[in-house]
C-alpha cells in the first residue's frame, strides 16, 4: 500500500486526484478536505464499484487507522490505493482550508 502525507495530497487534488473520506457522515459533515467523497468505511465494500480502477484512489479519516484498513480492502479489490498519513486531523493542522456540512 502507498502512503502519502498532505503536502503531496495537495498537490494531487489540485490535478484531480480522487479522495474518498471513510469516516462516519457526522465527522464528515463537521469538517472535511475539500472535494472529498464520503464513503463510510461501513459501506465502503458496497460501493467499490462507484470507484475508477483507471487512477490512484486516495484514502483518509481522521488520523489513518480507519483509511490504512480500507487501503487493504481495496487493494484486495485490485484498486490503486493511497493511504494519507495523519488523516483529516493533519490536514487541519497544516492550516490548509476544510469544508463543512454534507454534499
């Protein structure tokens, strides 16, 4: 599994890259990367077929236990998976801008 931290996430998301947040729909909701999909990690398996194999899918929660597990799941489901290190919490933390509330 391929693990990033945010720096590099940034600069991904700024060509597009795709980023599923796992976390649960109240989390989410309170504060979230901006462009992150929400996919609870509960329905994850579920919806894998909403997921392009065709590029790197990027995932993150909170501080990267939940996303490194779905990581596995998805790879295991022949995704390019990308864990992001440090998760939402490091997002914050390097000031860059959070959305709130659900899409």
């Amino acid at each position: 599994m391929l693990e990033i931290d945010v720096d590099r996430l940034a600069a991904k998301l700024d060509r597009g890259a795709v980023l599923v947040d796992v976390r649960e729909p109240a989390e989410y909701a309170a504060g979230h990367v901006p462009g992150a999909v929400s996919i609870p990690m509960g329905r994850l398996s579920a919806r894998m077929g909403d997921l392009s194999r065709l590029a790197p899918v990027h995932v993150i929660c909170a501080s990267g236990n939940r996303s490194r597990a779905m990581c596995d799941l998805l790879a295991a489901g022949g995704y390019d998976a990308v864990d992001v290190t440090g998760g939402t919490r490091a997002w914050i933390a390097s000031g860059r801008p959070v959305e709130v509330g659900a899409r």
